[in-house]
C-alpha cells in the first residue's frame, strides 16, 4: 500500500466535518432534530443518546485508523482468510445497537400515571418514509454490489471465493501466466449481506421498543415523543452510516483490482473491473464521505444540550391529548 493511501481518508473526515459545521448556521440548524429536556430522569432516553454519540465516534476512528492498521501490518490483515474481515464494522454496530435495545427494553417502565394509548405504536410512530428510505437504499446497494463482486471472484487454492484471477493463458514456450490478488468476493461479500441484514431487523427491534415503552405521565408525554423521535432520527443515521462506510470500504477494494495490468509479448491483460474502476473510486469516496457526515451528525445531535419544552405541566397535558390521537 502506498504511503499517501494511509492518509486518504483525512481529507474525507475534514470536509465531513465541515458539512457537518454547516448545520450550525441558523437556516440550517432546525434541520436537526433536538433532544427536549425531559422532567424525571427515569427515561433512560439520555444515556441511550451519550451512547448513540459514543459509538458513532467509536466507529468513525475504527474506519479511519483501518488503513493505518493495514498498513502497519504489511498487508496482512487479509493474508488469512477471515469471514469477518469486512463485516467487522457491520458486526460492531448490531452489538452497539442490540446493548441499547437491551438497555431501553429493561429500563423502568411502570408509568407513574398511566395514559391509555390511542392505538398501539410501532417502529414506524416516530419515524418518517425518508429516513426508513435512508436506510433501505445504502442496504440495497450494498446486496447488488454483494452479487456484482462476488460473481466476477475465483476460487483460492481451499476453494474460497475470495480472489480475482487474471488468466493470459499460455506463451509461445508453453509457459502458462497469470496474476491473483485479493477480492471482494462471495467469501467477503455473503457474510457483509448477512451481517448488513441482521443490523436492519436490529434496527426497526431497537425502533419498535423505543416507541412501544409507556409514557411516564399525561403531561410528560409531549417531551416524551420529541425525544422518541430524536433517538428514532438517531438510530437510522447511525445504522445507515455503518452500512455506506462499508460499502465504501468495499468499493474501494474491488476499484483497486481494476488497477492490475499485466504485460507479456506486447500485450496488455486487464482485470473483468478495470472498464469501470475509475467510476468505483470516486462513488466509494463519496460512500464514505456521506457515511461519516451520518456518523457525526448522530455524535452532533447526540452530544447537543437538550432543548427546553415551553409551557409548563398544565400546558404539556393539554397538547398532549391531541398528540396521542397521532401517536397514542
């Protein structure tokens, strides 16, 4: 790997950062969702945001670093075969994810008031068709790119789907040639879908649990759905963030394959991807600078101050009833 690879992702986390800054503009700063600051600490709905924020972090520094690890390493990190090698990412994020449903599941849940709901809530009460959408497509993409990869990969020498072999035959000696290089292949790529799947069923779990838990009080129930709806917004960036910087990681890997020629007798053999390796590159950039803008954003909105609801009880009930003919 060349050197001025290990620092190719800084320019992608800076300008990351910077769109990120934007949303601090007056115009733009009511885009953002915003935590209220909710009367009774019983809610566990502020640890479950610190530990949105920690994780999306977490796992912005494990891409980053990922290359330099690699690096150090000497290119061995791929020497062995390991099913987890590009799902690692993917993996972290559905434990991260399966600790705070846990959490958000056991936590208090008798109400000190009880509101009788309108009608039963679900992981869609608080979340809107373009957020599920921001999920979904990233997770699309990335099972066509699954199939793509992995029908252009060959078998190593165990019969593992994890290399792309580039085959000129024979020369005028009868002396065969050839070239193998690592690959996204159906050895990588199956356990990526599998993974990528498990953290989307995760995520509408940990959606489902966090809008079907009771309201603590009638006049409570206002701030209640604001910050549901937060953590909701919160959920969907962090999984669809995992899932684009994987898919970028992945991208990237294949694009590099469409790099290898190889000369012999005057002629040149190129790999089945190096027609579109260019167009790989720079999608895979811009895969990975749209999942760590998700990423930050959720450690943005996460680590915010709660806002204030105006009003005080007597006001919180009254809007509240028209609010449970929404939500219940």
């Amino acid at each position: 790997m060349p050197v001025w690879q290990i620092f190719l992702d800084a320019p992608i986390v800076i300008l990351a950062a910077l769109i990120v800054a934007c949303f601090s503009i007056p115009l733009l700063r009511g885009w953002l969702p915003r935590a209220p600051r909710l009367r009774d600490q019983a809610r566990p709905d502020g640890i479950v945001r610190l530990a949105l924020g920690v994780l999306a972090l977490g796992a912005l520094l494990y891409s980053v670093s990922y290359r330099l690890r690699s690096y150090l390493a000497d290119g061995m990190l791929l020497l062995d075969y390991h099913w987890w090698s590009y799902a690692d990412l993917l993996l972290g994020a559905c434990i991260g994810l399966l600790c705070l449903g846990l959490l958000t599941a056991l936590f208090r849940r008798t109400p000190a008031s009880p509101v009788a709901p309108a009608r039963p809530r679900t992981w869609r009460s608080f979340l809107g068709a373009r957020q599920l959408l921001l999920l979904i497509i990233p997770t699309a993409l990335l099972l066509v790119f699954v199939a793509f990869a992995g029908s252009a990969s060959s078998p190593d020498e165990d019969g593992i789907y994890r290399i792309l072999e580039l085959d000129v035959g024979e020369d005028a000696s009868g002396v065969g040639g050839g070239m193998r290089m690592t690959f996204f292949g159906w050895a990588y790529g199956l356990p990526v879908a599998g993974v990528a799947l498990a953290l989307v069923l995760l995520t509408l779990l940990v959606l489902h649990v966090n809008a079907a838990r009771p309201f603590l009080r009638p006049e409570t129930v206002t701030a209640e759905e604001a910050s549901r709806s937060t953590l909701s917004s919160l959920v969907i960036f962090f999984s669809a963030g995992a899932v684009l910087v994987t898919l970028a990681r992945a991208t990237r890997l294949v694009s590099k394959a469409g790099d290898i020629t190889l000369v012999r007798d005057g002629y040149v053999w190129e790999t089945s991807v190096s027609a579109i390796s260019p167009w790989l590159f720079w999608a895979s950039l811009a895969l990975q600078l749209l999942g760590y803008v998700l990423l930050l954003l959720v450690a943005r909105i996460a680590l915010r101050r709660p806002r204030a609801i105006p009003g005080g009880p007597s006001s919180s009930a009254a809007r509240s009833h028209g609010e449970l003919n929404a939500h219940g």
